[in-house]
C-alpha cells in the first residue's frame, strides 16, 4: 500500500461516519420439488406446514416433505387434495369429499362434504371450519352447516380469529361472523377513505392478531377497531391476489396469480418469475416458524427458505463460484458463462465478451480491496492472477501479420484451436454495421488477428471502457497489493506502455491498422471541435485525466503530468468533465458511461492535489451522484462517499460541504444484502406493478418512457426484483432477465463489498 494511500485509509478511518454493523442476516434461496422429487403429482391444490413437517395436496394425493425428501402420506393417494390447513400438530386436509385430520401419523375422518367441492378450510385451537360452494360448515360432531351472510355467496378463503370470530373472504365482499352468530359486511374505512371491497380474494389472521384482507381494490389491515387501506401508492407492488396467508413474526405473504408478496411490517418484497417460484399462479401459501413459505402452483411446490448468512459468507461463495465456473483461460478472465439446459448449473460453457479486459478488472479490483481490507493471501493471489490476465492483453498483441503498435491492449483473447471468430466477426458484418447502425464504426479485417505464437486470436478495437477499466484495477492494485518492488515495477510497465502509446498518437488508441479504434479518441481537436462527438466530450476529458495521473502517480515522470496540465488549461478539459455525462432524467443516457465515470473519478480525485482542480472534479462528482443516488448502486455510493469525505466546493455565494448525507449507506447495504445467490438470468416482470411511477425524460416532447420506471420513493427497484450482470446495466429497466441460460458471476456484489470493507462503511 503506498503510504499516501495508507495515510488517508489511516485518517479516514478514523474520522468519517461509524461503519454499519451489518452482521447476520436471511438470504433467500428458492427450491423447486415435482414429481421428480416424490410429490403424486405436479398440480398442487394446497400446502401446510406442520411442526417441522410440510404437507402437499395434489391432484393425485397427499405428501409430506420430511428429512430433506417427499413421501406420500398413507391413506391419501390417487384422489384430489382440495384445501389444507394447520393447526398446532395436526393438519386438516379435504380428500376425496371428506374433510380429515392427520395427527402423528394418525387420521380421522371428521365429515363427508355433501357432494360439492371444497374451497377453503380454516383452523384454530378448536374452531374448524370449511368452506364449499353450496355452503359453510363447522366441525361439531361431523360437519354442521352455518348460516351464510349472503346467498348466493362464492368464497375464496375464510380465517378464524383469536376471539373466535370468522372472517370470509368472498366474491360479494368482505364478511365477519361475531362468536354470538351475527354476521356483519365490513366496509374498511381509513381517514377520508373509505371501501366497499368486492371480490375480496384472501383474508388471515397476524402473529399479531390484526386482521387483513386482499382484492383488486388493494389490502387492508384491521388493528383493534382501525382500518388501514393500502394500495400501490402505499408500496403494494400488485393487486390480483389468489390468498394471504400469515407468516413469521409480524410478516404477511399474499399469492397473486403473477407471484407473491411478502410485507414484514416496513419492506414489501416481490417474488415473481422462475428465480423464486415454480410458477406465477399462487394457490395457497404456508410459512415455518423459521420464515421458509411453501407454495402450491400447478408446476410443482416451490420453497423460498431464509438462511442466515453473513456479507463475508456471501462474498466467499461468489468468489468460490467464480474459481469453479468464471475463469476462461489459462489467465483467468472472468465472464459470465452459458447454460446449456435453463437453470442447471451441472454444465456450463465459457465464452469470450467484447469486455474481458473490463470485466477482469473489475472482479480484480474488488480482490484489491479485499486484500487491503483483510491481507487473505488468497485475495492478493486473485488479484495477482488479474494483472497477469490483464497484462497479457497488452503483449499478445506484439508481433504477428498484424501487430499494434507497443502498448495497445486487446479487449479479449481466444486459443486458436477453436473455431475461427473472424467468421462472425467479418468484414461484411463490420460494413452492415457501419451502414445501417453508426457510420463511424470501423472496418477492419481481420477483426481477430492471431497472436506471434500463433497460440490465441486477440479482439482489436479496444474501448475506452477497456481502458477505464484497466487503469482502475492497476491503481488499486499499485497501491493496496504490490509490495516488493518487482512487484510495483510490473505494475509501472504496463500502465507506462499503455499511456505512451496514447500520447504518441495524439491522445487515441491506435488499432493495428494505423488508425484509431472507435471509441479509444481522446484528443481535443475531436472533442472540441467535431460535432459527432460533442456528448462524449465531459466523459472522455474525465477519463483521459485520470489515466495520466495513474500514469504519473506510478511512475514519477514529469511527462505525464505536462499533458495533464496541456489538457486541463489549454483545451480545458477540467472544465469538459464539469459535466461528465449529459442525461435527460432517470434511466436516460449510456448507463456503461456510469460505470466508466465512477471508476476513471475514483482516480482522479484521489492523485490529484491542486485544490482548485479538486474542487472542480469534487464538484462534477457530487453533481453525477445525485443523479445516480436512487439506483442504490453500493459502487458508486462508496466511490462517491470516499472521494467526497471533507471535500468542499466554494463559489460567490457559499462554500458547499459536499460530504455525502442522507440513506446513501443504508441503500447500499440493502442491495449487497439482498442481491441473490442465484446469479441466473431468470425473467423477472415489473412493468404490471401497483407501487411504480413511469419514468418521464426531460426532452421537448415529456413523454413517458415504456419500460422505465421506479418505486414511489423515487428508487429503483431492489435488486432481488430485476436481473443484471454488471453495474453498467440501467436499473429503471422494469422488464429484466432471459430464460435462464445464462449465468452471471459474483463480481457485481464482491468490488462494492470489498471497497466498502476497505473504506470501513461496512464490517
């Protein structure tokens, strides 16, 4: 660690905010069980939870889940299982036209229902009741009939109070049954609003004993004699329920016919899609004393159990996931990976990505982090084991029929005992593209030359956000892992390499062919002159600078710090990156450009020490930031927070602190706490939601924008809702995921976990 580096860790750590605790905590991990695992059959009618014992009625019968496996229970086989319910050690299951009580393996037949078809049963200590479409019943020495608040009525679900009332959730409203017999409509009435609920879906009872409802109209809860109505406007992500049903202490769970909720109180979260559900349609819901909730679909069983785990535990997984299936090469580029059969991670097949050198870095960087914050030698072996992939980025393309000019890195490599990528990637596809698509695209040929081995094809046309990347991870790697000088010395090569060959060709990265690749430009005359490339000109200012400061932290020599200050007052790129990134509100512009921008920022601010110039960048961060804040980005959060602890911003009227203040540390918590183990490119659906608010750009025409949107808090959805691989994804995207053919590796969650590890946000 250099000792700079060490000095602001030392007096940061000291000084900035107390780090979150975060502790143990549930993560989710969903369970899927069909006919496959012993259940009679896949159509699954009801779920009860018994003790430490789960019951499924199927179509074909009845099974229990115990000792990790199903077994069908005696006595209930070949014939439908309509509704179930628990109470203390027995379950209450309606089979075959009889409503029945297994208790310790023992059954009783308490009553044959006169030949209709049940609906809904309901349990408490004594009071059992059962529901059918020709009417209600009460067990009492066989199945006595009870007098229906309406008639015709057709019930969906009913629940018993601890006061022994009834409630009955039903088509014509919503009914309550006092212990004297009396019936009465309730029309839920909360301050100025006020329902006459129809179509009432689900109704239960709380550990609390506070009464809820569910119906196309929202969700209502009952505290003594006070009504709460609640809508999307409240957070109730969706309306078109099928049960409720009552969980842990002071959680709630509705089935909706497009996934199910779960409200414990504060938080409202949404499973909806195959990463948590064998299927959308909930029937019935059953919850552990632990939490776990079962539920009955027409696709099987499907189990969400919350295991206790620890952000150290976490980042242990993903990085042993990432060791196992993520390294392509013998360099180890770290990429997502296919699936050949949808969620089954038994096989898997790696391939290359037009941003190996990006994505390398990034995971690099975290293990950067990782080993300031906790010296694993493991950590600094991972990190090792990035410079070394990403250094050869920079020689395989040295040499052979089409060598770059020295220091030119390529963004991805392939053995060339595989198939020939020039294939896809032809001369033909580049001038397609060049023509129907943007017309500054090059055409190159080959796109993929072979290296001087002749043992890997290596992809031209590098990015800037190859380069942000790069000169990112060897900064952290300069400045937190190497520790001989060898060590530092291999770091000061290859950024020394890299940053000459900019400046030997005007600023630009310049591709094997002579010219510069697409997106690797960099010079003013480009920026400040030529209209096609005026938008990118904040970005790029800000990413050129922060190569040349790494360049002259590393190395010392004066010339990197001559074309800094060329740069900054004679082609005013400080004043360029004033304005890093021109967006017409929430999930408009390049969300790549974010990443990009945190990363080359994280740099910068921290070389540079002209007070003038930090002001400016500090400023131009802060400003970028507060557009970013409610995606619940930890990256960017802890990129932000780090960089602007005591950073001040003085104009004619004040002098502006621009510490970061407010939630900023508790988002970025929530999402490294709730981003799934599950990295699988599930289908996630959001755009049918109660709870979001169309996104609406700032642009002549106001309009909305299809398929944007965010909660009514203004964030963005958490990430357990929405799939994405990297940060450089937009979030207000409401429609996310695929099939489930892909997997995504661990490094979204490990860079922003090990970085606020390091920066003690977090222990």
């Amino acid at each position: 660690m250099s000792l700079t580096r060490f000095l602001a860790f030392s007096f940061f750590s000291i000084t900035a905010l107390a780090a979150v605790k975060v502790g143990v905590f549930d993560i989710e991990v969903k369970h899927t069980f069909t006919t496959a695992q012993g259940l009679p059959d896949n159509q699954v009618n009801c779920i009860a939870s018994v003790g430490n014992a789960t019951y499924a009625g199927t179509a074909r019968g009845v099974a229990q889940f115990a000792a990790n496996a199903w077994r069908p229970v005696a006595g209930f086989n070949g014939h439908p299982a309509e509704v179930c319910a628990a109470s203390g050690s027995s379950l209450y299951v309606v089979y075959d036209g009889s409503l029945y009580r297994v208790t310790g393996g023992a059954n009783s037949r308490l009553g044959a229902l006169p030949g209709s078809h049940a609906l809904a049963v309901a349990v408490r200590d004594n009071d059992v009741y059962v529901a059918a479409r020709d009417g209600l019943y009460r067990v009492a020495n066989g199945l006595a009939r009870i007098e229906l608040p309406v008639n015709p009525i057709e019930i969906r679900q009913i629940a018993v109070g601890p006061g022994g009332e009834l409630v009955v959730a039903a088509n014509e409203g919503l009914f309550i049954r006092n212990q004297a017999g009396a019936w009465k409509a309730e029309y839920p009435q909360d301050g100025n609003r006020s329902w006459a609920p129809r179509d009432v879906r689900g109704v239960a009872f709380d550990s609390e004993g506070r009464l809820w409802f569910a119906s196309p109209q929202g969700a209502g809860v009952r505290s003594g004699t006070n009504w709460k109505l609640i809508t999307g406007l409240e957070g109730l992500p969706y309306d078109d329920f099928t049960t409720v049903a009552t969980g842990e202490r002071g959680v709630l769970w509705f089935g909706t016919k497009r996934g199910a909720i779960r409200f414990d109180g504060k938080t409202w979260e949404y499973r909806q899609g195959l990463r948590w559900l064998p299927d959308d349609d909930v029937r019935a819901i059953s919850v552990s004393p632990r939490g776990d909730a079962w539920f009955a679909t027409s696709k099987g069983v499907g189990l969400i159990e919350r295991k206790p785990i620890t952000l150290g535990e976490k980042a242990r997984y993903f990085e042993d996931e990432i060791d196992k299936r993520h390294r392509r090469t013998p360099y180890g580029y770290v990429a997502a990976v296919q699936l050949p059969r949808a969620g089954d991670k038994s096989e898997w097949i790696q391939h290359d990505t037009d941003n190996d050198g990006l994505w390398t870095a990034m995971y690099g960087a975290g293990e950067c982090f990782g080993y300031a914050a906790t010296h694993d030698p493991l950590a600094k072996q991972r990190a090792r084991k990035a410079f070394e992939a990403l250094r050869f980025l920079s020689e395989v393309t040295q040499g052979g029929e089409h060598p770059a000019p020295p220091g030119f890195p390529a963004r991805a490599i392939l053995p060339t005992s595989g198939p020939d990528p020039n294939l896809h990637d032809s001369k033909e596809r580049d001038i397609h593209t060049r023509a129907s698509r943007d017309h500054l695209w090059k055409v190159l040929s080959p796109r993929w030359p072979k290296s001087a081995d002749g043992k890997w094809y290596w992809k031209t046309d590098t990015s800037s956000d190859e380069l942000d990347g790069h000169y990112f991870f060897y900064a952290q790697y300069y400045d937190l892992v190497a520790e001989t000088p060898q060590e530092k010395e291999d770091v000061r090569k290859v950024v020394r390499a890299i940053t000459d060959h900019l400046l030997a060709h005007n600023y630009s990265l310049v591709d094997w062919d002579g010219t510069p690749t697409r997106w690797g430009v960099f010079d003013p005359v480009t920026f400040n002159d030529k209209r096609a490339w005026w938008a990118g000109r904040g970005l790029n200012a800000l990413s050129i600078l922060s190569y040349l400061k790494v360049a002259e932290h590393m190395t010392g020599d004066p010339k990197y710090q001559s074309a800094y200050n060329k740069l900054v007052t004679e082609d005013k790129y400080a004043t360029n990156m004033m304005v890093a990134k021109i967006a017409a509100g929430p999930g408009s512009g390049n969300q790549s450009d974010d990443e990009m921008a945190f990363m080359s920022y994280y740099d910068l601010i921290e070389y540079e020490t002209d007070d003038d110039l930090l002001q400016k960048y500090s400023y131009s961060l802060s400003n970028y930031w507060s557009g970013e804040r409610p995606e619940m980005n930890p990256f960017f959060n802890f990129v932000a927070a780090a960089s602007l602890e005591g950073k001040k911003f003085a104009d004619a009227f004040q002098t502006q602190d621009l510490t970061l203040t407010g939630d900023w540390l508790d988002d970025s918590v929530d999402t490294l706490r709730r981003l799934p183990l599950d990295r699988i490119d599930w289908r996630h659906q959001n755009s049918q939601r109660k709870d979001i608010v169309a996104a609406r750009w700032f642009t002549p025409e106001d309009d909305e924008r299809t398929g944007l949107g965010y909660r009514r808090d203004g964030r963005v959805l958490p990430v357990d809702e929405r799939f994405f691989e990297f940060w450089n994804h937009n979030p207000y995207t409401l429609d996310t995921g695929g099939g489930g053919h892909a997997l995504g590796d661990g490094a979204v969650f490990l860079l922003p976990y090990y970085m606020g590890l390091y920066h003690h946000y977090i222990q």
